[in-house]
C-alpha cells in the first residue's frame, strides 16, 4: 500500500521585494515540484505562499521544502506534517491570487510572526481553568459540522468573507478575551487583523490551527474530524484520512450516507441535502445521475474518474 507524505504551510513575505512577478514565482514552483515530484496546490500572489503538498517519500517532501525556503529566502516556522494511504492530490498546480487566503482585505499581513498565538497547549490551558472568555470557530458551516473545539460558536458561514458581518452582529464586549482558531491557522492570522481594527485587544488565535492542536493533543478539547481541502476530505483524531467522510460526488460537500447506485449498483457516500433530492439520492454520480433520469430501467458502467 502506498503511503503519502503531506505538509501544510503558508508564509507572509513580499514577493515583490525580491523583484519577482507572480508567473515568474510560478513557473519557479513548477520547477522545483518537478525535481521532487510534488502533487498539491500552492496559491501564491503578492503576499507569500499558502500550500497543501504531498510527496512520495519523505526525503522528497523534506528536500522541497529546504529547495523553497532556499530559493525564496525565506524561513518557515511551521509545517504541519501527515501521513496517508489516500492520494490526497492527481497533480500539482500553482494559483495566482490576489489573497493568498480570501479575506476580502488584500495586502492585510501580519507583521509580526506572532500575533497573540496561543500554543495548543496554552490553548487547553484557558478552556480547562477559564470561564470569561468566546471561542469562535472562524471556518464555513460544512467545516463545523465535521468537528470543532468543545463549547465553540458556530458563525454558520459560506465563505469566510462572511465572518466580520456574523462577529459585527454579535455585540461581544470590547474587553471580552475572544479565542479564534481555522484548519491551519492562516485565517485566524487575517481575521485577527480585523478584529483588533475594532478596538478588541484580548484576541487570541490558536497557533498553526486545528492541524498542529490536533498532532500534540489528540483526543482532548477538539471533538470530531477536521475537514481539509484534498481528496481525503477530512482527517481524525490521530491526522489520519477519515473513514467516516467522502467527498459527495453530487455536490462536493463533505458526505457520510451510503447509498447504492440505481444505475451502475456502485457505492457511495452522499451528504444530508443531495439525499433529499429524488434525481440526486439514488445515484453515485452527476453522470449516472442524468443517465438514470433518462432512462431507470437501464443499467450502466459507472464513470471512472481520471487518476491523474
């Protein structure tokens, strides 16, 4: 069985300082994933780079992050590192941005490394001997649902451009001590900026997110899964790919119902609002979807999705 190593990071830094354009950083990244032969995504643009990638060996994935740092000169603190038996990406590719996380306030960068973090461990420390304080969870709805920390606000959000409305609406206290986290921390580094903008000094954010609490505290104050942007959707208490979730072949969202296809007699797993659908819930695909409205009485081969 394969196995493949896969780090997160991201790092604030002007590219533009360095007197590099963005297809030029691209097509730098390019070569460098080629030479170690990477797979994942890095979105980069005048801010630095936000990544999730994967190697094949450790050695290889080890080796890309030195070539980088080196390359861009640049030091990067924190890489929030995991295994899987799951391919987590088909190829790799570079998106230019203009956030390297969409925020909705372009070139808002911390400017410190650290801005009011707290480690996991400091983070334990205020939920178990603490009681005046608002832990809110800054990450979409879908994302809450898999998982969050023990007694965390929900903001029921599509996209985190929405946050700063839902935290407006919410009248909490200037001198209240607000806890934020994200999946791996570059959220919260942004969301962080806005708050204290309006006037809140007592803003902590939990270092290198869900990710980094979830390797040095398993099983304690984060209750469920973390959901993650690849094709393992989610992972579990020990950073593991989920057993429990697959993406929806429907819709894309995170899906646990099990259901066998009407047309090709294929397994799958389907959220809560495709099953809800007569032309959605009996089906593995958007294909055997339209085939199965088409004609019911006839079967089909299930769509083999490519593997690179």
């Amino acid at each position: 069985m394969s196995v493949y190593y896969i780090t997160t990071f991201y790092h604030f830094f002007p590219l533009k300082a360095q007197g590099k354009e963005a297809e030029q950083v691209k097509e730098e990244l390019k070569k460098l994933a080629v030479e170690f032969s990477i797979h994942g995504l890095i979105i980069t643009g005048s801010e630095g780079f936000n990544a999730t990638i994967s190697a094949m060996s450790s050695e290889n994935l080890q080796a890309f992050k030195e070539a980088l740092m080196k390359h861009f000169h640049i030091q990067i603190k924190t890489f929030k590192d995991s295994t899987s038996h799951i391919k987590p990406f088909r190829r790799f590719s570079v998106k230019i941005r203009e956030e390297i996380v969409t925020t909705g306030i372009p070139g808002r960068v911390p400017e410190e490394f650290k801005n009011f973090h707290l480690s996991p461990e400091e983070w334990d420390q205020v939920i178990k001997k603490e009681n005046d304080y608002v832990m809110i969870d800054t990450r979409n709805w879908y994302e809450y649902k898999l998982g969050t920390f023990r007694g965390a606000l929900n903001p029921n959000i599509e996209k985190f451009t929405d946050f700063p409305e839902y935290f407006e609406k919410q009248n909490i206290p200037k001198d209240k001590k607000i806890m934020i986290f994200c999946t791996g921390g570059i959220r919260c580094e942004k969301g962080i900026l806005e708050l204290q903008d309006k006037g809140y000094e007592k803003v902590y954010q939990l270092d290198g997110g869900i990710l980094n609490y979830l390797k040095e505290k398993p099983n304690e104050e984060f209750l469920g899964e973390c959901f993650v942007f690849d094709n393992r959707v989610a992972v579990d208490q020990n950073l593991n790919p989920s057993q429990k979730y697959k993406l929806c072949p429907h819709c894309g969202q995170p899906g646990e119902i099990k259901i066998h296809c009407k047309r090709c007699d294929s397994e799958a797993l389907l959220c809560e609002s495709c099953l809800q659908l007569d032309w959605k819930k009996d089906t593995c695909s958007k294909n055997c979807a339209y085939q199965y409205s088409q004609n019911p009485l006839k079967k089909g081969k299930k769509q083999e999705r490519p593997s690179v």
